[in-house]
C-alpha cells in the first residue's frame, strides 16, 4: 500500500473531445479507455478531464452525510459554503416583519411588559398588525414612534 500525503493532486490527463455532450458544455460521464473505467468531466465543449475513479474524492471535495444509518456523498456549492449561518432570533428583540407604518405604541420605556401584552401596531398593505410581547420583561427600549415608517426586520422594541 502507498502512503499518501494530503497535499498528492489527483491525477488529471486532459484530453480534446468531440462533438460536445450537452449545449451547455459541461457533464459528467463515465468513459472507457484502455485499461479500467475512468470518469470524464466535460470543461468546455471540445476539452474535458479524465479523472480515475479513486481520485473523485479528493477532485469534487465530497462530504458524507449520514441519514438513518444511510451514508451519502455529495458536493456543496460555493453559495452554500458562503452562506451565514443560521442563528434563532432573540425573542427580547420585536422587530419588523413586514416594511410598515406605525399606527400605535401600548407601551412606555421602563414600564413591565406581561408576555402576550400588546406592545405596538403595525400597519402594512392596509392591514393592522398587532404586535405583542413574546416574553414577559422590562422595556428597555423603544426604537419607533408613531408615524413612523419601518423597513422590515427593523428593531422596534427591546425587552430585559
């Protein structure tokens, strides 16, 4: 057996092909050579990659997913590698859900809040919304008057 370093490329023979696979250019095949079955990955039309088939691995980057004792492999794009990571929201935090215009705010800075206590309305596409306390607290402070016009996921309020 060979000891392999992390940083060993795989090995990739670019080869010329034609006619292209798809219009588009780009596909994924299996192809025989010579010797054993190798995967051929369409670059361009009239270019593409062989690749052997134990060097995927290391040429996509797989991850393993394990669901329900099932192992699969699959590729992760760029936008989901880059995306932010989901974070729960803080529910002393009341914000905007929808850009609007304050019609009314129930409560004062300081003043205790019960949970489900009306905090503000929120009108939006000709419909009033109320907005109410998720949890019980202190309002710390509030960031809207009425009249004012908010864009959606402002902070209005903010509960101790």
């Amino acid at each position: 057996m060979e000891n392999k370093k992390s940083t060993d490329k795989p090995k990739i023979k670019k080869i010329k092909t034609t006619p292209p696979i798809s219009e588009n250019g780009t596909s994924l095949e299996n192809i025989k050579t010579n010797s054993d079955e190798v995967v051929l990955i369409r670059k361009e039309p009239s270019e593409a990659e062989v690749i052997e088939p134990q060097n995927l691995d290391e040429y996509y980057n797989f991850v393993d997913f394990d669901i329900d004792g099932h192992l699969y492999k699959t590729t992760l794009n760029n936008k989901f590698l880059n995306k932010k990571a989901h974070s729960l929201p803080n529910p002393k935090h009341i914000k905007a859900f929808i850009p609007g215009t304050i019609q009314k705010v129930f409560v004062k800075e300081k003043t205790k809040v019960k949970a489900h206590e009306k905090l503000l309305i929120l009108e939006a596409m000709k419909m009033k919304n109320v907005l109410f306390a998720p949890v019980a607290g202190v309002v710390k402070k509030i960031y809207v008057k009425q009249g004012d016009r908010v864009t959606n996921k402002q902070l209005l309020v903010e509960i101790l």
